[in-house]
C-alpha cells in the first residue's frame, strides 16, 4: 500500500484520531494543519480549541489566514464571521438587517480534543477511543515530568516510520552510535495480546546497558534485565515503557504519527521519567532522543524512501523476532479495510 493509497483512498483513516498540533501552538491566531490532504483551521474559543475546514463557504478563502476576534473567526477576504460551532454571525456586506443564508456553516469535523499536550482530530466519528499517551500508574521515581520533543515533518511513508518504531532488530545496524552500540543481541519472541484494534507486546531480556553510569563507573555489570511493553493502537500510535529491572528506573516513550498528504507525515515524540522534571536533564533527554531520531531519518532517506508499505504480512519475509512488526500489519489493515 502506497502512501497516497493509505491517505485518500481509504476513508476508514478519517475515523480515527489523530494528533494534529501542539496544544501551545493553538493560542490567539487561527492555525492551519492538514491531515490526510484535507486542510483543518484550528481556533481557540474561550479556552476550548474547535476545529473546521480550512476553507470559508462564500469564495473558499482559508480560514487560518483569517483572525479570531470578539469571540468568533473572522475571514480575511470579506470579513464574514463564525461562532464556535461553525454558524455564520455576520456578513458585513449585507448590513445589519440582512439574512444570513442557513448555508453559511463551516464544516466541523467529528471531534476535536485535547491531551497530553496535543490537539487531536477526527474527521469522522472514531471507531477506537482517544490514544492514551500517559504512562501506567504507579511508576515510582522522583520529579516525573514528560519532556516533548520537536514536532518533525517528514517526507515519508506513516506507516513505515511507526513500523520502524515498533523494530528492534535494526538497532545495532542503525543505532550504533547511540542505543545500538553494545551489538547484535538476540530478540526473544514478544508475547503479544491484541484488544480489537490494538495490541499489547511485553518481553523481558537481557541486554548490555551501556548508558548506566554505575557501569561506567564498574559497580554493576553491564549485562542487565530489562522489561519491554509496547502498545499499538491504530492507525499509527505507539508507546514504549522500559524497565530497567537491574539498574532501577523507566522510561517511557510515545510516537505517533500523522500523514498530512501523500507526500508527507508529521510526527509527535515524548519521553516520560524520573528525573526530568530538572530542565537541565530535560533538556538533555531531548537531546538524545533527537539523535536516535535523526539516525532513523537518515535510514529513511537512504534505504527506505518511496518504499510501500504492505499490509499483507506474506509480502514480506519474517521471523520470529518480527512478531510485533507483524501484529502491526494485521491490525492496521483491519483498522483500513473494515
């Protein structure tokens, strides 16, 4: 499936979330995002972001070039003006007694929301709940705080990059100066538990925690266990806990990703953990985060680029250690196909 097939031609995309800002990003000004080719202007009414097409009904002028004021978003072009729910309230042409056509209403899509620091949408009306992108409770650690990192857009296909998340074979090969440079390890086979369309994938395991200092520092080995959870839900939303069983702590990572046309996607990071509530080890988290990302960006632009994405799991050659890459498949192409 190509990117332009996933984007327009199936319309069960739109019955889904999908995070389409930052929620700072939506302040006094309209802004314009896209998803899946269509254009959205997102506007802020009294505290509550509403969302509608980016586009006024008299000559199609985007709203998100226009102004919120008194209350309502005004079109630039010839000043009409809309309520929060998308009603036409004033079209100065007509003066004060003039009739307002009952089919001056912006078109709204089916939800607008806002959580865990970002503006969702769904066009139509979601068939999966709102993605929860907040760690279990009950995660011990001092000064939690979740840090996100820069929004990225990417010319790419969605799936792809959520597949390339959901990997981990490929971390030594790509991730070799980063969270790769211990080496091949083994990949014990996931224990996956799928809830309609999503999935739970748990495994525990060793590997060589070459970021603990006290290994640096030669008080704990560096073969170490670790707990792995990732959860899926479709389309293209995945987090990954990580325990450190041996060194003590956790980790908690989200990505998701939001196709915006058939050429390109944007994508939504956060970390999660003890410790980060300090700016300075914060801003330090980010930064490593970002690095690990760029060596997947440069994966993209090297190897992976222009590639489809099938959703048939016997297009492609897999082993046991691509069992979550596989469970992936099949819920995304229950998730487009139903």
């Amino acid at each position: 499936m190509g990117l332009a097939e996933f984007t327009n031609a199936h319309r069960a995309l739109a019955e889904f979330w999908h995070p389409v800002a930052l929620s700072c990003e939506v302040g006094g000004e309209p802004v314009a995002v896209r998803l899946a080719g269509q254009g959205w202007a997102l506007a802020r009414f009294g505290g509550a972001v509403a969302g509608f097409a980016d586009a006024c009904p008299h000559r199609r002028a985007r709203l998100s070039a226009g102004q919120l004021s008194d209350g309502t978003l005004q079109c630039m072009y010839h000043g009409w003006r809309f309520a929060a729910d998308g009603r036409c309230v004033q079209i100065p042409a007509l003066g004060g007694d003039g009739s307002i056509p009952e089919r001056a209403q912006l078109r709204r899509p089916a939800q607008v929301a806002e959580r865990d620091g970002l503006v969702w949408l769904a066009p139509m009306p979601p068939r999966a709940p709102l993605p929860e992108l907040a760690p279990a409770a009950g995660l011990g650690g001092a000064d939690i705080a979740t840090v996100m990192l820069p929004v990225t857009r990417v010319e790419a296909n969605a799936a792809i990059l959520l597949d390339n998340f959901l990997d981990e074979a490929h971390l030594p090969f790509v991730h070799a100066a980063t969270i790769g440079g211990a080496g091949p390890e083994p990949i014990p086979r996931a224990d996956v538990a799928r809830q309609g369309l999503s999935f739970t994938a748990v495994r525990e395991h060793t590997f060589t925690n070459l970021t603990d200092p006290a290994v640096r520092d030669g008080v704990r080995p560096a073969v170490q266990r670790r707990r792995m959870t990732y959860r899926y839900q479709a389309p293209l939303t995945a987090t990954l806990l990580l325990e450190f069983l041996d060194a003590g702590g956790w980790q908690f990572l989200t990505f998701t990703v939001t196709p915006e046309d058939e050429r390109a996607c944007r994508v939504y990071q956060s970390v999660t953990g003890p410790g980060l509530a300090d700016p300075e080890q914060a801003d330090s988290a980010a930064k490593y985060e970002m690095s690990i990302f760029e060596e997947d960006l440069d994966l993209q632009r090297r190897a992976l680029s222009g590639l489809e994405f099938p959703l048939d799991p016997a297009a492609e050659l897999h082993t046991r250690a691509d069992r979550v890459s596989v469970e992936f498949r099949r819920v995304l192409a229950a998730a487009v196909s139903d």
